[in-house]
C-alpha cells in the first residue's frame, strides 16, 4: 500500500532563487513566483536569496545587494511565499555551496560554459568581452545552489533551461566518478512576459519593468505607455495581436478574455485604450493582495530578518549533509 502511494506521489524537492540585484517584478511573478506559490503547498520548498551570483555582475556594488536581500524578502512574502512552507535562505551564508562550486569546477569544461546560450546572451548584453572568471563560471554555482539541496525540481524561467542541463551534466559526471549521492533535477518552466517596450523580456536591467511595488497609478500608467501594434494608427484601423505586446499580457492575465480581444483587435472592433483598460484591471487582480501584504510586513523589518536567519539555518544543516556525503564519496573526509 505504501509502494503504490510512493510511486503515485512524487516527493519533489524545490529550490530555486533570484539574484539579489533589486526589486522583483511582474515578470518575476509570471515566470516563477506563480508556480513557487503552488509548489510550497505540496513540497518541501527552498527559495534562494542569491546574492554570491548577484556579484558576478555587480561586485563593484556590494552595498545594493545587502539593501537587495531585504527588498527581494519583502517581494517573497509579499507574494505570499510562506515561511512556515519555503525555507527563505541568504546564499552567501552557507559556505557547502562555495565549497561544492570548486570540486565542481574541475570537471566542468571552459567550453561547456562559454557555450551556454544563457550566459552568452547576459554577457552580449552588459557588453563583456574578456569574461569575468566567476560569471563565466556562474552556472557551476548555481548546479552547487540546486544539489546541496538534492533538488529534484526548480521553477524557473525559460532562460534558466541551459543551466538546468548543466546541472544534470555535472551531478551525472559527479555520481559516475565517485559514487551515486546527487540527484539531476528538472525544471518547471514558468511563462515568459515582455517587457513594456515590447520583444525583449520583461527586465529590471532594460528599464521595461512594472515592479512588485508599483502603485494603481504607475500600473495604468504604464501600460497606457505600453507598445502595442505599430501599425494600427486609428482605432478602426485592423490590429495584428501577435504583435502586440498587451494582446501578450491579455493571454497571460486574463486568458479567459484573450480570444475576444484578438477578434476585436483584428477587426478594429476595440481601441488600444479601452483594451489596454481592460488588461490593467487584469493587473491590478494580481497587484492588489500583493500590495496589501507588503503593508503588514514593510514595517516588520526584525520579522523578516528571523524568517532570514533561520530559514539559512535550516538550508545549512541540509546543505552540510549533502557536504558530508560528497566528502564520503570522494573520501576526503581525513579525519573521523
Ligand atoms: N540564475 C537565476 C536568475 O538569474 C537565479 C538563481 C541562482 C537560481 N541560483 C539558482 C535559479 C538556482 C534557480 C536555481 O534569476
């Protein structure tokens, strides 16, 4: 009886993570937090303050990131992570995960990285050329950040897909060289926003953001500066909605309506006004209760430093187990 419920059930392990580089937004909310929200329910969840792979591309500022970790806690509960659900954890405070990122990197080729699309594209975008070492190496940590936990499934975005592979590489390589202790995770691939300027991911680097704390009034704001459609001049001139950046906010927020407005939008049956109206009430569904949950934690800044300290000191202990097994595994645990 037990076998069949195991084998019915699986037990999932989740973890996932964001770098602490600012506040968190809608885009965050579409690709992952949905899913986190869902997930804590059911599964032991880890959700990563992760301010180490916050330096690769900002070590010159490491006073944003302290200010970050606070901000991107605030945004979690916000949302309605659950402490008593997620374990909320700081990356830097659990040493396992350095340590687990160096016996990593010797079996991780420079090719391997210098491959991965995902990287390849941050780095074409912040204009790198000769690449930092710990950027170029960064998806060795974050395969250190997902098995340190034995994760077996991480919500994530998209882009997140070739770190993912990665990380299965390296705990098949791991298992085969010395003994069968990690776990190759999957991913849970969440849905991908653009940005308010239309084409490019939604993105707090590329200013086309509407964050987590925005007011009713910077919404409606800024999705009325939201692009749409450039051809369609005149309200009854005939829309294209599969150019149009809010006809992707229509799908994404209020599904139910989407196919309405593609008729209506090709028909010249709606205005961009009055369609844009309609996708920031949409909005606002989700923005409201996140807004009111900010307001009881924004001013409990001790509360949320306990929710910090001991959700790293529950990720420690996990993460230090796992430790212990890689040293048994490799038999680098000299002294007994
Ligand atoms: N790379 C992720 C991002 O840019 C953040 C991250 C760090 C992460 N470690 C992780 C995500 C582990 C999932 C699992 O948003």
């Amino acid at each position: 009886m037990t076998t069949q419920m195991t084998t019915q059930t699986k037990r999932e392990i989740v973890l996932t993570g964001d770098r602490t580089t600012g506040k968190l937004h809608l885009g965050h909310y579409v690709g992952s937090l949905k899913n986190r929200l869902q997930l804590q329910r059911q599964y032991e969840t880890y959700i990563m303050l992760a301010d180490v792979q916050a330096l690769t591309t900002h070590f010159h500022r490491p006073e944003l990131l302290a200010e970050s970790v606070r901000q991107v806690a605030l945004d979690y509960l916000s949302v309605g992570i659950d402490p008593e659900r997620s374990t909320i954890f700081v990356q830097s405070m659990i040493p396992e995960i350095a340590e687990l990122t160096v016996i990593f990197s010797m079996f991780v080729s420079v090719s391997s990285l210098r491959h991965n699309p995902t990287v390849k594209h941050e780095a074409k975008e912040r204009g790198y050329e000769d690449l930092y070492y710990g950027f170029l190496g960064y998806p060795v940590s974050q395969a250190a950040d997902i098995t340190a936990f034995k994760a077996t499934l991480v919500p994530a975005g998209e882009n997140q897909i070739p770190h993912i592979e990665q990380a299965r590489k390296i705990v098949r390589r791991f298992n085969e060289l010395y003994a069968p202790v990690l776990v190759e995770p999957d991913i849970l691939v969440g849905e991908r926003l653009d940005g308010l300027d239309g084409g490019s991911k939604m993105s707090k680097s590329l200013g086309n953001a509407i964050t987590l704390d925005a007011s009713p009034e910077e919404v409606s704001m800024q999705i009325r500066k939201a692009k749409t459609d450039p051809a369609r001049i005149h309200k009854t001139d005939p829309g294209h909605p599969d150019r149009c950046t809010v006809f992707g906010y229509h799908c994404i927020f209020r599904p139910e309506g989407s196919e309405d407005i593609r008729e209506n939008c090709q028909k010249g049956a709606i205005g961009c006004a009055a369609c844009k109206a309609m996708v920031t009430d949409a909005i606002e569904d989700v923005m409201q209760p996140i807004r009111e949950r900010r307001e009881t934690y924004k001013h409990r800044p001790r509360y949320i430093d306990e929710v910090l300290m001991a959700g790293t000191a529950k990720a420690r202990s996990a993460a230090r187990q796992t430790m212990g097994e890689v040293r048994e595994a490799m038999g680098i645990h000299y002294f007994k």
